[in-house]
C-alpha cells in the first residue's frame, strides 16, 4: 500500500506516492534525481547519506519517507543558489576537503547545520559536529580547516 506525501526539498514541493519502506535516501535519489546524497553503508554508520530534515542533519539512509511528510529538506544540490557555490563549497575546495568527494555532501550538509546553530565554533565544536562522518581521503584535519575557513567568511 502506497502513501501519499508533501514535502519541501531544496525550495521546491514535491508530492508523490511512497511505499511504507522507502528510505528518505532512495526517495532523493531514485524518484526525485537528487543523487549528490550518498548511499554509503545504509545502515547510519558512515553519515555519507547526511542530510537537513527541517534544519537539523539526519542520516537519510534511517528515516523512512513516510515520516517526512510536511517537512522541509535540503541536501547537497540546495547549498549553491545563483549559479554560486556556498562558502561552506567554496572553502572545502580551497582547502583541499575534497578528494574522492563521497563523504563530502554529507560533511557539507552537517557543517552547515553547525553554522547555523553556532556562527563562530570552536575547532572542538566541528570535530565533534563532523564525529561519526567516515572520510578515507582526507585525514579530516583540511575539514575542519574548511568549516572554520567558511565560519570566518560567513560573518
């Protein structure tokens, strides 16, 4: 039996029908396009898959869709607007955050969470906002680099 739902993803509505198991992950990438969301481990341990569900980050690969009805989302494909990346992209490229890029959407997703909660953090406050993202190519040490690189230009 399918169900119907509402959301915002990116500024934009979406309505459709959804099976009861759908993930909030394969729902952005499969029926709506949105693949920049990464299917890592679906099983919440990578947080490749991380996303803002009404501002807050969650591990897409863990909600269901059905319980996203009348919610707000943004993944990775929301941060640039006019043809102009976000600082948080912006500086995860200058900084070199950027290697294979599987983790990033997730990371970018989770530090912008951080940012709006806590404009200027503490390089002990974005580690432990980025806790749990597993990245094999960066050593995280030009991650947290970038978020303070951002928080710096987001002032």
């Amino acid at each position: 039996m399918k169900h119907q739902i509402t959301l915002t993803v990116n500024g934009e509505q979406w309505e459709g029908e959804v099976e009861p198991h759908l993930t909030l992950l394969r729902l952005l990438r499969e029926k709506m396009g949105l693949v920049g969301t990464k299917a890592g481990c679906e099983i919440g341990e990578c947080l490749a898959c991380t996303v803002l569900l009404n501002g807050e980050p969650v591990q897409s690969c863990l909600v269901l869709a059905v319980e996203v009805d009348g919610s707000t989302v943004e993944t990775v494909e929301g941060l640039a607007a006019g043809g102009k990346l976000h600082p948080l992209q912006e500086a995860f490229i200058e900084k070199g955050a950027v290697q294979c890029g599987f983790c990033t959407p997730g990371m970018l997703m989770a530090s912008k969470a951080l940012l709006a909660r806590r404009p200027e953090p503490s390089r002990d406050e974005i580690k432990k906002a980025l806790s749990g993202h597993l990245c094999r190519c960066t050593g995280y040490e030009s991650i947290v680099a970038a978020v303070e690189l951002a928080a710096a230009r987001m002032k």
